[in-house]
C-alpha cells in the first residue's frame, strides 16, 4: 500500500512477543500507539529517547486480535493520513 514505508511493530507489556526496544525508537521516524494508556507508558519508559520523536495516538480500542480485518481496516484508515 505504502511501497516506500517501513514499519516495525512491538509492545509495551511484559506479556508482549517483541518488547519494545531503544534501537526501534531511534530508528522510527513515526511512532503510532493505539491508545492513550500506551503513550502514557511509552513516555514512562522511554522518556528520554523520545526526544524529537513524533507520537501518535490513533486512538484505537487495544480490544483486537493480531491482524483481525476490522483492526487492519481501522489502521490502514488512520495512519495513511500520516504517510502520504
């Protein structure tokens, strides 16, 4: 959809598969959340590497499965605004 746009994915939570890590920040050029409890958070954690960082909260329910149509469809929907 987005042919110049790398993306990375990773949690907040000590139950998360990939934990959010210092090197993705800085290599992110945009950081999407889904919800404000996850800015809070991300900020609580990583404060000082967010420095010049933009985050964005899409404000999406966390209430999804991986990949689940309806989930894809809402992120595809929020976040291309940001990449165009």
């Amino acid at each position: 959809m987005w042919p110049d746009v790398e993306t990375d994915s990773a949690g907040l939570g000590n139950d998360a598969d990939v934990r959010l890590s210092v090197e993705q920040i800085e290599w992110a050029t945009l950081i999407f959340v889904m919800e404000k409890t996850h800015r809070n958070k991300l900020a609580k954690q990583f404060k000082t590497h967010l420095n010049g960082k933009r985050v964005i909260c899409l404000d999406i329910p966390d209430d999804y499965d991986y990949m689940q149509p309806e989930l894809v469809r809402l992120l595809e929907n929020k976040v291309g605004g940001f990449l165009r």
